[in-house]
C-alpha cells in the first residue's frame, strides 16, 4: 500500500513538472514568434525602400527646398504633392509601426533616422497646411511623433555609421555559408 501511495506522489511530482515544462516551452515558443513577426515586419520595411515609387517620390521630396508651404508644393507639380503624399504616409506607417513596438526602433533609427527627419523639414509646412484644411489635427501625426523621437534619440550619436563604426566585426566567421 505504501508503494502505491509512494508511486502517486511520483506520478503527481512528474506531472506538476511536466505543466512546469510544457508552460515554459510555451513561454520560450512565445517569445520567438514575437521575435520572427518584428523581423518580418523589419524585412517588410526594408523591401519597401526598395520600390521603385517609393524611391522616386523619396528622391523628389529630397530635393525639395526645405519649408515650403503647401501652396509651393502644390504650385511647383502634381508630382510634387504625390511624392508628398506618399513619403508622408510611409512615414505615418512607420510611425506606427514603432509605436507598437512592432519594428525595433533600433532598426528605424538605423534604415531611417536622418533622412525621415528630413523629410519632415521639408514637409512639415505642408503637413500642418493640411491639417488645418481638413479641420484634423491627427493628420500624419505619427510621422511627426516618429521625427520627434528619432530627434530624441539622436542627439547621442553625432557620427554616420561609416565612421561610428569602424570597428564591427561579424560574431562568426565562417568559410561557409
């Protein structure tokens, strides 16, 4: 009889061990699904600088005097406000996107800390201008939340990349791929 009520003991230290178990694979298996989602998004972004309209629009934007007001840009050509148009929703996206902690912001700030920032200097007159004539105040204001943080955040690093850092080495060297 002590045998038997020695084994249920056993039986019930295994299973309370096995739930243990079961709950942390489950954490563990959590996480990395939270972990492949940021770097899908993350790839996402990256493919879409890599469309050829967003680069357009990019180098239009880009040249761009900086402050013009709405009334310029939509004087100059249509192509101007759609170039607009789309930076600022990209941005938007992207804003959002952080926001959530969906894409690291280390990843944002990497691919588009200064440049969005200066796509806002440029559009920012024109961004405002349309929040006043659509009577709505939240129009592209996460792209402005995105510039606001990405300034925050870069005040620390003052040097580019290519001179920040010289010193990177990949963590394995491999002869294989």
């Amino acid at each position: 009889m002590q045998d038997l009520s020695r084994l249920a003991d056993i039986a019930e230290i295994v299973g309370v061990l096995i739930v243990i178990g079961g709950l942390i694979f489950a954490m563990l298996q959590m996480q990395q699904l939270r972990q492949q989602r940021r770097e899908l998004a993350a790839i996402e972004l990256f493919r879409f600088y890599g469309n050829p309209n967003f680069a357009e629009a990019y180098s239009t934007v880009l040249h761009m005097p900086d402050g013009l007001s709405a009334d310029d840009i939509r004087a100059s050509d249509d192509k101007f406000e759609q170039a607009a148009m789309l930076i600022s929703t990209t941005m938007e996206n992207i804003g959002v996107m952080t926001f959530q902690r969906i894409v690291p912001f280390a990843i944002v700030n990497n691919l588009v800390g200064d440049s969005a920032i200066v796509l806002w200097r440029k559009l920012e007159n024109w961004a405002i201008a349309l929040r006043v004539e659509l009577d709505e105040p939240s129009a592209f204001e996460w792209f402005q939340w995105l510039v606001e943080r990405l300034q925050q955040h870069s005040e620390n690093e003052s040097l580019p990349a290519y001179e920040a850092h010289t010193s990177w080495a990949p963590s394995n060297i491999t002869k294989q791929l």
